[in-house]
C-alpha cells in the first residue's frame, strides 16, 4: 500500500477512535490569545530572514521522517517540511479551522505534495497518530491553544519514543500574541516534556525550542497547571 494512502487510512481510524473529551483538564492560569489569521507574516517575509530554514536545521528535519504541522494555517511550513523530508518522509499538517484545512488541502494538491496529508483537528486534541512522529511542530500557535494541558496531553501521544516536539513562538505577554519561555517550559513540564534545545530566530521576537519525553505522561488529575508567567519574558 503507497505510503500516503496508508496515511490516510491511519488518520481514518484515528478520527473514528477519538471520543467526546470527557476527562478534567486543568485550565490555563493565564491569558489565551484569540486566533486571528491563518497566517504569521508573509512568506516572503519569512524567507527573507531564513526563518523555516533556520528552524528545520536546529530541528534536525531530515530525509524520511515523519513530522506534524500543528496548526499548519495556510501551510508555510508543510510546504517546507514537504520538501525537506522527501518522497520517503511523511507530513500531517492539522489545522482547528475547517476553513483553513480546506484551503491549504487545496494548496497541497494544487502544489502535488504528494508526502502531505491534511486533518482537521480539535480545539483540545490534534488527533495525531500514536507514536507515529520525530518531529511535532507548533510555530507561532501555541498561545492560542484554548485548552493546553489537555492539548499537549493528546499531541505527546504522537511522539515515536525519540521524537521532538518543537515551539517556534515570540517571547511577549500571551495577549500580544507570545508567549514567555518560562511559562511555555512551565506548561510542557505539567506532561512530562522537558527542554533540550533553545535559541532566540534572527529577527524579532522569535525563538526556537524543542522538547522530548522525559518523564511519564501524568493522568489528567494529577497536572498541576502552572501560575501565570505571562508578565515575565525570559
């Protein structure tokens, strides 16, 4: 069976597996920014700077892999990774909004990105494969995420064993659209993900990090959400 199709089939199962969310998450203590476009910056703009890849080098985004565009909006990145992993790699790009799943699944096609496939994810749970990726990308999305600990909870679940979930974000308050490293280190460790690599993006705001499973998933019940950070910036 092609790779992509068997892509496809596993997403399938996985979207007829996944039940209602009945479980108590803790709430975020903090601010949650509303969405307001599918897109960053332009992607030229982008380019310019070497954002994606600066972003892919640190990450390690080699031939072959599997990797997750986590809230992809209009796609910069899965364009990217598309070309990064190959013919032989595989890229789920997963958007909330079923608008913007539907215009960037046009693009992939319109593009013949024939490593892609495109999912519609929930507000708490992107509905990723189980242990299916080496790399689960966030790019300037993560303050937005509405339910975090619940959120993160699921998308660890879609980490290969040793694969890396990386942040790309703006060290500002979460109400100008960022999100202060301390805080975002503080929220990742509730689930068990701990630090490897940081660094600060050439222009702006920006900085990159990755994390990895460090320690056992806790139960729900037993997070402990992290206090407010968000005045703080480093």
């Amino acid at each position: 069976m092609p790779g992509k199709i068997l892509l496809f089939v596993v997403l399938a199962l996985t979207a007829c597996r996944a039940q209602p969310e009945e479980t108590p998450f803790p709430k975020a203590q903090r601010d949650v920014a509303p969405i307001v476009s599918d897109a960053f910056s332009t992607e030229d703009a982008r380019d310019r700077v070497g954002e994606a890849e600066a972003v892919l080098a640190l990450a390690g985004v080699k031939p072959g892999m599997w990797v997750a565009d986590v809230g992809a909006g209009e796609g910069y990145y899965t364009v990217r990774l598309a070309r990064a992993v190959g013919p032989n790699g595989r890229v789920l790009a997963e958007d909330i909004v079923p608008g913007v799943r539907d215009a960037l699944s046009d693009r992939v096609q319109r593009q013949k990105l024939d490593n892609v496939a495109v999912k519609l994810g929930t507000p708490d749970n992107p509905l990723l494969p189980h242990r299916s990726f080496d790399r689960i990308f966030m790019v300037h999305m993560y303050h937005e995420v509405q339910s975090p600990y619940a959120f993160l909870w699921h998308l660890r679940d879609g980490l290969k064993p040793d694969g890396l979930v990386i942040v790309v974000d703006s060290n500002r308050q979460v109400r100008r659209h960022g999100i202060p490293p301390r805080q975002l280190r503080c929220e990742l460790a509730a689930i068990g993900l701990e630090p490897v690599k940081f660094q600060a993006l050439v222009g702006g705001d920006s900085y990159y990090a990755a994390f990895r499973a460090a320690r056992t998933r806790p139960a729900p019940q037993q997070i402990r959400p992290c206090r407010d950070r968000s005045a703080r910036s480093g």
